[in-house]
C-alpha cells in the first residue's frame, strides 16, 4: 500500500544523499566545495525527489502493479517515438540541473557534469524500474538509452564546441483532448494538470546556431532553425488498451536564443533564468512539411 511505497521512497532517497556525501566529499578538491551550500542541494534534491515521486505516483503509475515485465514492443510504435524525444529532453534537463547545482557548491565544472550524467541516467533507470511494474508499460531499455544520451549531452558540449550550437527545446499548448479521452476508455481518470504523457499536445525541438554553422553577414545571432518533431490526434486504443496509431508531424520553424537576445539580463540571477527558459520553443513562424504542407505565423 501507499506505507509501502513511502518506505521504498524514502529508502531510495536516504540512499542517493549518502551517495553523494560519500562521492563528492570525498573528492581531492573538497577545499573548494562549500558544505552548507552542498548540504542546501543534497536536502533540495531529496526534497524534490520525493514530491515528484508522490506527484507521478498519482498521475502516471496509479493503476494495479503487475509482475515486473520487460517492454512487449509496443515502446517502438507507442506515441511513435515521440515519448523518446521526452526521455532525452528529461535526462537532459535532470544532468544539467544537477550539475549546475553541484558548481554552485564549489565542485569543479567537469567532475560535476559527470555528476550531473550520473544523476540523469539513474533518474531514467528509476523510471524504468516502475514502468517494469506498470500494466500498460514495461522496462524499455531504448528509454533507459535516450535518456542517458540526454543526460551525457551536457559533457558533450563541455568537450566539443560544435555541440553548443545545437539546442533541445519542448513546446506544449493543449489543442486536443484525446489523451484525457483515450486513459476515460481505459476507465481511468487522469488529471487535467498530468501532461506529462500528453503527447499529440507536445512538439520537441532541435535547433541550430545557423552563425555558428554558416559565415552568413545578415543572420541575427538570436535567431536559430529549429526541425520539430509531434504527433496528432488522431490515436486509439488497440484490443489490449495500448494507445497507438496517429500520424507524425514534422515542423521547421525559427527559434530565438534567449541568451542572445537579451543580453542586458545580465546578472547571474538573469543568466539563469534566460538559461532554463531557453529549454522552451517559443510562438514563432513555423512550416509543418508533414504530413499535410501548412504555414503557421506562430506556432507554439
């Protein structure tokens, strides 16, 4: 029962704090890491843990557990791929949160993107080892890999330039209600807040620093191409009440680099801000090449 997964929960989160007291306290430099502020992020990020497990908990893992079960193959065709853009965004976001967090203790750059890596792929192993549990899911080892090549694309970056040209954005605006309709024919009843597996609703994003990659003399440096990448809605659920059909989107619009574009917000505070809100794919005009040619003056 719900005692249960409290004691699993805290269990786990227990155990993530003494890893890293042990890990990067351990370190050689441990002269630089302010302990108060890593004291600060370790209680911050068990916090956080358990309030998005208790959330997702509810929102996503809330039907009868079965035996733990690998994917059946259904993860290939489910969303078509879509959720996988997700994994890579999520494990993405996961390593660079938690890397940041670990500079801002003191801990060099390089040893806490590898941190920030860690940290991201066993956040995605965490996933799959409830969706193993889960009916309509099972272990996907392709999740467990998209998401741990987001979590390791931060360090990527840190050795390659070329990739700091290259961005993954997430854009969301709710245009259709046949998520909450399919999980209403599975008789579950899903939050209007859980938009989490929403995916005809969801478009990802990957964007490119044309200045970076062209010597064009008129390009904003701000302004970047994106490819995107969506399904409609136009999915059902099959005889064992997995969602699936649907057609694929595919988008090429232009993207704003916050950063660059708002150079004043200059103050650390500022930097930050601009930093996460440039994981969002803002209104912009936008050409769907698939699967039916259409412009949008703005497209979110």
């Amino acid at each position: 029962g719900f005692s249960i997964y409290m004691k699993k929960i805290t269990l786990l989160l227990l155990s993530i704090l003494i890893f890293l007291s042990n890990t990067v306290l351990a370190q050689s430099d441990t002269n630089y890491i302010n302990k108060k502020r890593f004291l600060l992020v370790s209680s911050s990020f068990v916090s956080g843990l358990a309030a998005s497990y208790l959330y997702v908990q509810n929102a996503w893992w809330s039907a009868e557990q079965i035996p733990f079960h690998f994917d059946d193959g259904s993860d290939l065709t489910y969303a078509l791929n879509l959720d996988k853009a997700g994994h890579f965004l999520g494990g993405l976001q996961a390593s660079d949160l938690f890397s940041s967090s670990m500079q801002w203790t003191g801990l060099k750059t390089k040893k806490a993107l590898w941190y920030g890596a860690a940290f991201g792929t066993g956040l995605q192993l965490a996933i799959e080892m409830k969706d193993a549990y889960a009916p309509y899911w099972g272990f996907s080892k392709l999740d467990l890999a998209l998401g741990s090549a987001g979590s390791l694309w931060p360090v990527l970056q840190y050795h390659n330039k070329d990739f700091n040209a290259i961005s993954f954005k997430l854009s969301y605006y709710k245009r259709s209600n046949i998520y909450w309709q399919l999980d209403q024919q599975r008789g579950k009843e899903t939050s209007s807040f859980a938009w989490q597996d929403d995916y005809p609703n969801q478009t990802y994003w990957m964007t490119f620093d044309i200045n970076h990659f062209l010597d064009l003399c008129c390009w904003p440096e701000w302004l970047n191409l994106a490819i995107g990448y969506g399904i409609d809605d136009t999915q059902y659920l099959d005889d064992n009440l997995s969602k699936t059909g649907g057609n694929r989107e595919f988008y090429i619009a232009f993207d704003y680099d916050l950063p660059k574009m708002l150079k004043t917000w200059d103050s650390p505070l500022g930097e930050k801000v601009l930093h996460w809100l440039n994981y969002m794919h803002f209104p912009s005009p936008t050409i769907r090449i698939s699967p039916k040619f259409e412009f949008y003056p703005l497209f979110i």
